[in-house]
C-alpha cells in the first residue's frame, strides 16, 4: 500500500512538471512591463514597480513601487488601468493598433494614456479632446483588430 501511494504522490508530481512545461498551466504576463500603474497619478512618472508589491488582475500582473500603490490598485483598478488596454492611445485614434509604451504616457482628465513613441503625448496635449473623440469612436473596431508582430 505504501508503494502504491508513493508511486501515485510521483505521478502526480510528474503531471504538474509536464503541464508547466507544456505551457498549459501559463503564469499572467507581466502587465505595462512592470511598471506601476499608479505612480503615473502620484508620481507623476514612470516608475518601475518591485516583484514584492504585485497583484494579478484580469489574467496580468501588476508591479508596484510601494504597498501604498498595491492597496490602491487593488481598490479601484479600473481608474489605474491605462485606456485602450494598453494599445497608443494615437493610433488608435487613427483606426490602428500599435503597442503602447509604458515610458511614453500621459494622464488626461484623471485617466493614464500610453503611447507607442515620445511624439504620442504631444499630440495629445495639443487637443486631447479630438484624440479622445476620434479613439473611443475607433476602439469597438481596432480592439478587433489582431495584434502586430512584437519587433
């Protein structure tokens, strides 16, 4: 009986290291490339969150600078969430998707927007309402759009 229990405890232990390796038991991606989401509002910069401050939320996860930003992400996520999910908030203006990046930003009317290059927040602040106006219009088409190719 003690063979049989050990043989099934290896077993076990076999079918988890196998479904890890397959990649069917997948770990969340690590969201806004680790930067914290709420240091754009406190901060007002791109901060890099730390591995010990993190929070998995909507299949990603989330770093955070401080324990403060943690419990703050945690209680209202959606106001940290960048709009877009992520995607340059100009480009999908213009109808496409582009990646944004985590140290182009800009926070407009207590919402964070990313963007795929340092032009991106110009363009914004020079009429936030057009971009916005032209960007919620796109979004319903361009977040049917597939994913470009990561370079």
């Amino acid at each position: 009986m003690k063979k049989l229990s050990i043989s099934l405890i290896f077993a076990g232990c076999i079918g988890v290291l196998t479904l890890l390796s397959s990649g069917l038991v997948q770990a969340a991606d690590i969201a806004l490339k680790g930067y914290d989401p709420v240091a754009y509002f406190t901060d007002q910069r791109a901060t890099v969150g730390n591995e010990q401050y993190q929070y998995e939320w909507d299949g990603a996860l989330y770093q955070f600078a401080s324990a403060k930003h943690l419990e703050m992400f945690k209680a209202d996520p959606d106001h940290y969430l960048p709009q877009y999910n992520t995607w340059c908030a100009a480009s999908v203006a213009k109808g496409v998707k582009v990646y944004g990046n985590p140290e182009h930003w800009l926070v407009v009317d207590d919402r964070l927007y990313l963007f795929g290059g340092p032009v991106g927040p110009d363009l914004m602040r020079a009429d936030p309402s057009a971009m916005k106006s032209k960007a919620d219009a796109n979004w319903p088409t361009v977040v049917r759009l597939p994913d470009p190719s990561r370079k």
